[in-house]
C-alpha cells in the first residue's frame, strides 16, 4: 500500500506535499513505471513543485507513479531506434570512408601499363570463325539404289581410289545389257543396208552398162539408116525409127545413171543414220557402265570421310549425297559479321586470323550475298593454307581490315583501352595515377588510336580499373 510522503521541516504547499525540502533543483525519483521525475524548485518561492504526477511512497520507502499512457511509451520506443539507426549510420559512413582510403593506392604488381607511341595502326572489324577444309568433295549416288554396304565411316582416312560404300547395282546391270542388245541390233541394220546398197548398185551399174551397149548400137543403126536414106534404099519412116531408138535408149541411160546416183545417196544417208544410232548406243553402254562402276562409291582424292550415310539397306535416290570428303592439307576460314558492315567488306581485302597465340594473314575471296538472322558471312582465303595450327571447325577471331594509319598514337588493347570513344583511363606520372579524359579513334586488334587527351611516351594502366575510376588519383608503389 502506497501513501504520500512526509519529509521533516516547514510544511509544503499543496502541490508538492510529500517531497522533501532537502530535494535540490533537478533531482529526480523512480516511479513505479522506472521513469525518472525530475523536481523543480519554483525560484523565491522556497517551495517544490513537481512538473510530472504527485508522487508516492511506499512502506519501504521506493517513489513510484502512476502507469504512463502509451502515446509516451510509443514515442520514447521511436525515439530509441532513431538514435540508434543514427548510430549505425555514422559507423556505416565512417568504415566505408576509410576504406575508400585503403584503396586510393595499388601496387605496381597489380596492374598492366602500356606505353603510348607513334606507329602504323590498321582499323578492323572483329568477328568469329570457323576453319573449314578448303576442299570438301561431295559424293552423290549415281543412280536410284540401295544401300547394301557401308565401307567407311566418318572421320576415317581414305587413298584416291578406294571404296567407301556399295550399292545395289542390279538395275544398272539390266540397263547396260539391254544397251548392248540395242546396239547390236543397231550394227545388224547397218550392215543389211550397206549389203542391200552394194546389191542396188551392182544392179543399176548392170543396167548402166547394157543401156550403153544399147544406145551404141542405136547410135550405129541411126548412122547407117541416115547412109542409106540418101542412097534411096530406105525410106524416111526407117530413118526416123532408128533416130528415135537412139534417143530413146540415151534417154533410159541417163535415167540409169541419175538411178544409182540416188540410189547412192540414199544408202549413204541411211548409213550415216544408222553410224550416228551406233554412236549414240556406244556412249549411252559406256556411260551406263561407268554408272556400273561409280555404284561402289570411291574416292577421288586423299583425305578424310567427313560425313557418310551411316545405316545400310536405306534407299538413296539418283543425285542424293551420300558422302563428304574433304582435303585436311588446306583450309579456308568462314567468317560471321555483322549485315550493318556490309557496306564495308570486299573481296581482296585483307584479314588477319588469330590461332592461339599466332596471326595468320589472308584475303577475302568471297562474300555470300545471303543474310541469315543479321548475319553475313565471308570467305577467307589464307596466304599459309596449311598451317600445322589449322584443324577442321577449330572457332577463331578473325580481323577484317577496314582502314590503315601509317603514323598514329597509338597504345596497346587492354581492359581499359579497348573500343573507340571517350573513356576515363589513368595515366601513371611519378608515383600517381591520375585519372584522364581520353578519345580513342580505329583500333585493330592489337592497338587502338589515341586522338587526344595522351601524348607519346605517357604510361597508362590497361587492366581493369573499375573500382578506381571514382577517385580523381591513386597512388602507384
């Protein structure tokens, strides 16, 4: 049970009854909450007067209120986590602070420089590529067939002249004998119809020779009818019979003649004919024979087997592909660009393709003029086709160049120096590293063009300098 305080001295005013008159000026009690109170001493008037609630006192002598509302419990819980937040957030920019001190200076060991100087720069456009074999036979099937047996399979080295697959050939056989059977039939027309000329011709020429023998004798008779019509033993009507035999038979000669003339021209062409069938059938047999032979696929050159059909029995039509096979001595690059550079690639320009840690020189022999999803792609002819680095669907960068300086400023590629534009890069002067504006120009692969903000001889920091580029310098020990 709780009941006021009574202190010792003068009696208090209402207000303050039950405080001590010892309670100096901003002392403050407990209350049953375990908040502080604080008293004030009004000034001249030698009296306490509470600001908070009269206080109590309880038979052992501890000073507790009455419950506080929870409008001022909220408030002060608010007022807590502010300071508190406050306090982490001055920590917070206080440690981050000097950390960013910790990183204003690197060690040389650390990073990559690059010198600028003055030399030839080529500007270049960059792509990706793949070495393929410069030579890539492709094998077809010669006719409709099947498949009877595979010989050799992908990736397998072959000589000129050996099998790679067999096919069915059976029908080809047929075609080639039924070709035989006709030209036979052929040589056989042609022989009758030069016997049966040779026999026309006799026949005519026979024929020739009597009307010659006919038309002399009429030719005599007429001349001696003519003698003796004017010795008036004959009469007229003689001399006219025998003068129209004589035309008569010279009339049957020539036609006799023109006979076997035709007769001569008509074979000969039926002849020719016949010679030209011959011909034909002669080729139409080698052809299906060499077709006969081409059913066992071979190869033509050395080299490995690419591609090849892969199960036997499958039925191939005439012209379909049934084998790659390529030359593994010489190699092309087939390059991917961009169609927004389109304008700026040719044939006979040069390029520049990066194996490994080499570069090999070439041209570009071809641009296709197809676009596939952006994208068109280009030939490159390389001046050392068989490089011992080359293998087939090895992926390159390939460096295609568009335009040459001969005298530049010029530093070499890095993270930080690598495309064209303004870039903020730091420039290493004594033991400082300052940050510097800088515009780059045409960079090829290996340097890029400084247009301002460097001079020759300055060292720059090529490595990445992300972290850095907030901090106007940073110390290089």
């Amino acid at each position: 049970m709780s009941v006021p305080c009574r202190f010792p001295g003068p009696p208090l005013s209402a207000q303050a009854q039950g405080f001590s008159p010892a309670l100096a000026l901003g002392t403050s009690v407990l209350s049953s909450a375990g908040a502080r109170h604080q008293l004030i001493l009004a000034p001249g008037a030698g009296q306490v007067k509470t600001a908070r609630k009269l206080l109590l006192c309880d038979p052992e002598d501890r000073y507790v209120d009455r419950a506080i509302s929870l409008q001022e419990r909220r408030h002060s819980l608010i007022t807590r986590w502010l300071v508190g937040l406050s306090i982490v957030a001055v920590l917070w920019f206080v440690l981050s602070w000097g950390f960013g001190l910790l990183r204003a200076s690197i060690r040389r060991s650390q990073i990559r420089t690059a010198v600028v100087d003055v030399g030839p720069i080529d500007a270049s456009l960059s792509a990706t590529g793949n070495v393929v074999p410069e030579i890539e036979q492709v094998i077809s099937s010669p006719v409709d067939a099947r498949v009877l047996k595979i010989l050799k399979h992908a990736g397998a080295e072959v000589r000129r002249g050996e099998p790679l697959l067999q096919l069915d050939v059976s029908q080809s056989v047929l075609a080639v004998e039924k070709l035989d059977q006709d030209l036979a039939i052929t040589s056989n027309q042609q022989a009758r119809a030069k016997l049966q000329l040779d026999n026309t011709l006799s026949e005519l020429a026979s024929q020739v020779e009597i009307k010659k023998l006919q038309l002399e004798s009429a030719r005599l008779e007429h001349q001696r009818n003519q003698q003796l019509f004017k010795d008036g033993l004959i009469s007229e009507e003689l001399l006219r019979r025998s003068e129209v035999a004589e035309r008569q038979a010279g009339i049957e000669l020539n036609r006799l003649q023109e006979s076997r003339r035709n007769a001569q021209a008509a074979t000969a062409a039926e002849l020719e004919g016949l010679a030209l069938e011959t011909a034909k059938l002669t080729k139409d047999r080698a052809e299906a024979r060499r077709v006969l032979e081409l059913a066992t696929a071979r190869a033509d050159r050395d080299g490995v087997l690419t591609w090849s059909l892969t199960e036997e029995g499958s039925t191939v039509t005439r012209g379909a592909i049934i084998a790659r096979l390529a030359d593994l001595r010489s190699f092309r690059v087939d390059a991917s660009v961009s169609d927004a550079y389109a304008s700026r690639l040719g044939t006979g320009q040069r390029a520049q393709v990066r194996v490994d840690d080499a570069v090999l020189s070439g041209r570009i022999s071809d641009v296709l003029p197809a676009v596939q999803n952006g994208v068109i792609t280009v030939r490159v002819a390389l001046d050392d086709s068989s490089n011992a680095l080359l293998r087939p669907n090895l992926r390159v960068e390939v460096f295609i160049l568009t335009d040459h300086r001969d005298e530049a400023l010029r530093v070499r590629k890095g993270v930080s120096t690598s495309g064209e534009g303004v870039q903020q890069i730091f420039v290493i002067r004594g033991d400082r590293a300052g940050r510097t504006r800088v515009r780059f120009g045409i960079a090829s692969f290996d340097f890029v063009e400084v247009a301002e903000g460097l001079r020759e001889g300055d060292e720059v920091i090529v490595s990445d300098m992300t972290d850095y580029l907030h901090l106007p310098s940073i110390r290089v020990h």
